[in-house]
C-alpha cells in the first residue's frame, strides 16, 4: 500500500493539486462514479480481463487519491482497513431474494 500511496502523492504533487478543486470531495465523488461507470461497461460488454483490470485500477487510483487529497496518510489507512476486515470478518453469508448470496449487514 505504502508504494501506490507514494506513487499517488507524486501524481497529486506533479500535477499541483493542492488547494484545488482535484482534492474537493464532490469533485472525487463525480470522478469515482463516471470511473465505476467504465467498468461495469468493461464487464456488461465482456471486455477483456486486461481492460477489466484497467478500470479497477482506475478507480485505486482514485481511491488512494481521496486519502491523499483528504491528508489520510498510510498508517491510518492500515488501521482502518484492518478494523474494517475483522468486522467484516465477524459477518455471515445469507441468501438474498434473487438466489445469490451476500455477505454485508442485514437488517431484516
């Protein structure tokens, strides 16, 4: 994680995104939905895994920009992501009315 920070700190810097609208969060949020738009293109029109692939590193690149542009730095995303885990960790399979199964909260 440490490495794609630093490689997403030095984009942010070159392209001098500090105090711009690049970090404002709406702006993000706008960047993230038309990102995830490209991929569920990429995978409802079977491209390649390569592509596929692609556009999900589209958006961990965004992501890792939102920690960037919000001061979240390294340690803390380590922290927040292994609190999130065991969390998740603690959670069930159910089946869902369509016959797939997820593995989120339930609130029945």
């Amino acid at each position: 994680m440490k490495e794609y920070y630093e490689a997403i700190e030095k984009f942010h810097q070159k392209f001098e995104m500090k105090d711009t609208n690049n970090e404002d969060m709406n702006f993000r949020l706008n960047l993230l939905i038309e990102e995830l738009g490209e991929l569920a293109q990429a995978v409802t029109k079977g491209k390649s895994r390569e592509n596929i692939i692609e556009e999900n590193i589209d958006l961990l690149n965004l992501i890792i920009g939102n920690f960037v542009s919000m001061g979240i730095g390294v340690d803390e995303i380590d922290d927040a992501f292994w609190k999130k885990y065991e969390k998740i960790m603690d959670r069930t399979k159910k089946k869902v009315n369509n016959g797939n199964y997820r593995v989120s909260e339930f609130k029945e």
